[in-house]
C-alpha cells in the first residue's frame, strides 16, 4: 500500500508538469489554430513528456532494457494513456469552451482532471505490468 501511495504521488507529480506543459501550449497554439486544433497537438507533446518521465522516475523499478522495449512501452503508453488523453481532451476542451464559456486553461485542467485516474489504472495495470520489479 505504501508503494502504490508512493506511486500515485509521482505520478500526480508528472501529471502536474505534463498538465503545466499541456495548458501552456493549447493556450499559446489556440491563438493561431484554434482549440480543436491546438488541443491533440497539446496532448501529444504531453504524452511524450509524461512517458519520458514516468519511464525515469515514476516506475523506474520497472525499467524497460533495451530500444525495442522502450519502443514497446511507447506504443502501450500511446494506446493507453494516450488514447484516453487524447480523445478525452479533443472531445471535452472544445465543449468546455464553446458551450459553457470556460476559460481555454480551466478546461484543459478539468478535461485533464477527468482522465487522470483511468490513466493511472492503465499505466500501472497494463503500460508498466509486464515487467513489475520490485514495485
């Protein structure tokens, strides 16, 4: 139980530079693009920001050995995380701004808010399972 606590609270702590990383773009891209546009874009440069880290230091104890590995848990954290993100945010932010008149920011936080937990229960169930170590 102290190992999952201490596992949710980095990921928290990743999510919240991701998040960070997230709002910044859709908010500076949403200038020249749009949300609809700005927002996957966001997203995807988040995602990779947020393997990259929960690779080094969120389950470093289940480390990926060599490049086809990596490439490995990138596609699972793409078709996971990635997946939930990606179609979550394209679908929530622009609904958020255009219907209730929420802030391109605040919707970004709550779409991310709101995919936050089924992205953890993916990635420790799924993404980084197959090479639990000792956790």
């Amino acid at each position: 139980m102290k190992s999952l606590m201490r596992r949710c609270g980095r990921f928290g702590l990743v999510g919240i530079m991701g998040a960070a990383l997230q709002v910044a773009l859709v908010s500076l891209l949403s200038r020249w693009f749009g949300v609809a546009a700005a927002t996957p874009v966001a997203v995807e440069i988040a995602i990779l920001h947020n393997f990259a880290w929960h690779e080094c230091f969120t389950w470093r104890d289940r480390s990926y050995k060599g490049i086809q590995h990596v490439a490995s848990g990138l596609w699972r954290f793409h078709a996971g995380n990635g997946a939930i993100s990606l179609c979550g945010n394209t679908a929530l932010v622009p609904v958020f701004v255009s219907r209730l008149g929420v802030p391109v920011g605040f919707a970004s936080i709550a779409a991310i808010s709101i995919c936050s937990l089924a992205n953890f229960l993916v990635a420790d169930r799924w993404i980084f399972a197959n090479r639990r170590g000792t956790g």
